[in-house]
C-alpha cells in the first residue's frame, strides 16, 4: 500500500491535474504514508541502522531567530546525588518547538540542563517530555489548530501553509500533511473508546452523505459515504461518530453496529433494511413525512398539504413541550396527548388517500405516510426515542460546506482517517467545550497516558488538564 502512495505521488500521469487539484492530493498523499510509516513502526519498532537512519533522516531548517521564543525548563527533581554530594550543572541541551496561536508564530525552548556529581560521575538530566510526534518540531497547540482548521474550518492545507507564511514561517503541505497523518493514527484508541461508549447507549440515530473520493490514476472521483452515528439529543451522553465507507451499502451500518441491538432512528434507505431483520428495532422519521407535504405546499399550494401541515404541527406543538421532561414523564404526555393527534392524522390519511387519483404526487406523499406509520409511530411508545432524525442531520450539515476540499487518494484511510479527527472535533462541539483547547489538550496528555485511562479524554468526560 505504501509502494502504491509513492508511485502515485511520482507518476507522470500526476501532471494531468491542475495546480490547485495537485496539491490537494499530494498533501492526502504525503499524509497517508506518513500515517503508513507510523502503523508500520508501531508494529515493527526496529530501529534502523545508524548509515540507514543518516539517509533517511533530512536536514530541518532551523526556526527563525526573528520569532519570539519562550523557555520552558526541565531539572532534575532533586538536585542532590544518591550519594549524598550536591550536583554540578555542566551543560544543557536545547531543543526548539514550533507553537502557533491565531497570527502569531513563538519559539518554546525547552532546557534541559544536565548536572553532575563530581564525587562519583553520576550524570543527571530530566527526561524528554513525550510528545505525540516524536523529536518533532510542532507543539499540540499548532497540531491542534492545523487538525481543526482542516477538518472543522474546511481548510486544505496548502491554504493553511500560505497564512503561516504571512504569519512569519511557511510551513510546507508536505510536513503538515505529515503531521496530521501521524495525528490520526496517533488519535485512534481515543475513536475507538468513543465507539464502545455510544454503542452502549440504546436509542441511535443513523444517517449518510455522500462524499467525492479522488481516485488517483484515471482522473476521476468515486462516490464515498460518510456515515453517521449519535446519540439523541435527549441523552445526556453526547457524541458523534463518523464512519468512512466506500459506498451506501447497508453492510457498512452492520459491520459498524455489529451486535448492538436498540432502537436506531433512521430515514427509509433500504440498506438499514436487513438490520431490522436481525433485531434491532426501527423508529421513522417523522420530519420526512412532514416534508414530502411542505413541498407539495411551497411549490404547489396544494390545500391538501395544507392541511397536512396543521396536523403534523400539532404532534411537533406536543414534543416541544416535553423536551424538558424525563423519559418516563415525557412518555405519559406522549401517551396523553400525542397518541390521540397521531391517530387523528392517521385516520385523515386514509381518508385523504381515497379522494386523490394513483400516481399524483399528493398521492405518493400519503403512501410514505401510510407505509411508514408503524416507523413514524415508534416514539409513542418509547419516551427515549425522538419524533424524527433531525439531530444526526444536523451534526451531518456542517460536512457539507467542505466537500469541495474532500479529496483522497484512493484508500479508504486517508478518509476513515479524517472521520476519526471529526469524530473527536465534533463530539466536543456537542459537548460544548472549545475545540481547539479540548485538541490540544488531548494530544498534549495522550503520550503519558495510560491504555485504561483514554476513557479521560473522551469528548463528554474531558476536563482541562
């Protein structure tokens, strides 16, 4: 896979592209096998050779002496040797990290100052603190902010490399590619903790967008789906997770749901179908219904949809009213209030569908109605469940201003790569934290952090550090 990436980063047939499509897939290309390398040495931790290593390693620039710089110090915890005589400071090493705040480009010197016990030789110096790129040069403030400019503003990065050049230091897309592929990788167990959490929740909701994947060779893109998976806006665990797939096809929902069995809330798409076969149980949407007949209003004025509208208000008057109540109280309301308006609408249908000839439009708008009642009806019976699946729609929305810049390289990584970085990004949206400070604390406490602990930094238990 890692052969395929650099012979399509070197073909000729790369020159087919414009300027601007170039550079976005040398950047997806770049961040794919430098996320490669890194599941690569995670899985063979063998250190090259030392000829090796000098060939493989380039020249870094050094920063520039124009930027401000900031030390940050690191000695030891006692300064006394274990033999009893006071240590000597002889030395330091200095490494520079590269930190970004909006605008405004500083130097952190980290000093590690190295003292020595003149009795015995003993040498002493703090350790290097771990980072999420290792001897890399970027604090997680500059991941952080690269990560949400990309993944939550829509910024390609060779866009982002220009404002760091008018900033003071142009980073090139190739490096920040680098570092948002090690990022994803890095970043995964936190994804996958996020998973197990909301699959333990019972009530769902599920949707899917279409998403243009590049397809590197013959010029052309593939229609890719990002799915979506979270829990209501009635629960008070929040979170969404994103999962790239390379086409519609229901099996992605199983293969993601695997043996969680609840109530999913979802549109008619056929390919939730076999879920439902396997025990899970459905809940419609109540606003597709309502829509088919705003449409028949707004383009047609029908007086039928009209009507239509009232009585799909009335059920929406009631919801609004138990959005602050529990799910026991909210189901007595529903039970109260509710199952009478439905059964109103519902026998209405009927009636409507009698007078109305086969194949019109208001006669399709009905038989979804009709065909769907048991779905659209579901909520009455479960307080948890909402009306309708507006909530994962709206989480879904902010995707949609950058699909112009969703362009891959033909794997599925690069864009389960970037479902995992929006996961997160998103998730603490929800949660209402400020995403740029809960992703640079998260990539700033990941390297010391324990397996058993990632659950800390899951976007509805993070506290700043």
């Amino acid at each position: 896979e890692m052969a395929i990436l650099k012979r399509l980063k070197f073909a000729a047939s790369s020159e087919a592209y414009t300027g601007e499509q170039q550079r976005m897939l040398f950047e997806t290309l770049d961040t794919d096998i430098e996320a490669l390398t890194a599941e690569i040495e995670r899985l063979n931790p063998t250190k090259p050779s030392a000829d090796e290593g000098k060939k493989q390693q380039p020249k870094r620039t050094a920063l520039p002496s124009s930027l401000p710089r900031k030390e940050v110090r690191h000695d030891p915890d006692s300064t006394t040797c274990a033999c009893g005589c006071q240590l000597q400071r002889i030395g330091e090493d200095v490494a520079e990290k590269l930190d970004y705040q909006p605008g405004v480009f500083t130097v952190e010197r980290h000093v590690r100052g190295k003292w020595v016990c003149r009795q015995c030789e003993t040498l002493v110096q703090a350790p290097v603190p771990p980072q999420i790129i290792d001897k890399g040069i970027p604090t997680a403030g500059l991941l952080a902010h690269v990560l949400v400019a990309k993944y939550l503003d829509h910024l390609p990065l060779y866009r982002q490399s220009g404002i760091y050049g008018r900033a003071g230091f142009a980073i090139p897309d190739s490096t920040l590619a680098q570092w948002v592929g090690v990022c994803g990788v890095q970043l995964q167990p936190i994804v996958d903790a996020l998973c197990q959490e909301l699959l333990a929740q019972r009530v769902l909701h599920a949707d899917e967008t279409p998403v243009a994947m590049l397809k590197p060779g013959n010029g052309k893109t593939h229609r890719a789906y990002l799915w979506s998976y979270c829990s209501t806006a009635m629960n008070d665990m929040k979170a969404v997770v994103f999962d790239f797939a390379e086409s519609r096809a229901g099996r992605h929902a199983g293969e993601f749901l695997g043996d969680w069995r609840g109530t999913l809330i979802c549109d008619d798409f056929s390919g939730y179908k076999h879920l439902f076969k396997q025990g899970i149980i459905e809940a419609g949407c109540m606003a597709h219904a309502r829509r088919k007949f705003h449409e028949l209003y707004a383009n047609h004025k029908s007086q039928i949809a009209e009507e239509a509208l009232k009585l799909f208000g009335a059920l929406y008057d009631i919801e609004r009213q138990v959005q602050p109540l529990d799910a026991e109280s909210r189901q007595e309301v529903r039970n109260r209030l509710a199952r009478p308006a439905a059964d109103t609408l519902h026998a209405w249908l009927l009636a409507q569908r009698q007078r109305v000839p086969d194949g019109s439009a208001t006669a399709k708008a009905i038989n979804y109605s009709l065909g769907r009642w048991g779905a659209l009806t579901r909520y009455l019976d479960d307080g948890a469940v909402p009306i309708d699946n507006n909530w994962v729609e709206n989480q879904i929305r902010p995707i949609a201003l950058g699909k112009k810049n969703w362009l891959f390289a033909g794997s599925l990584r690069a864009g389960q790569r970037a479902a995992a970085v929006m996961t997160l990004l998103h998730s603490a949206r929800l949660n209402g934290h400020d995403v740029h400070a809960y992703m640079k604390d998260i990539l700033e406490r990941l390297p010391t952090l324990s397996a058993s602990r990632v659950t800390e930094l899951l976007p509805h238990r993070w506290t700043p550090a």
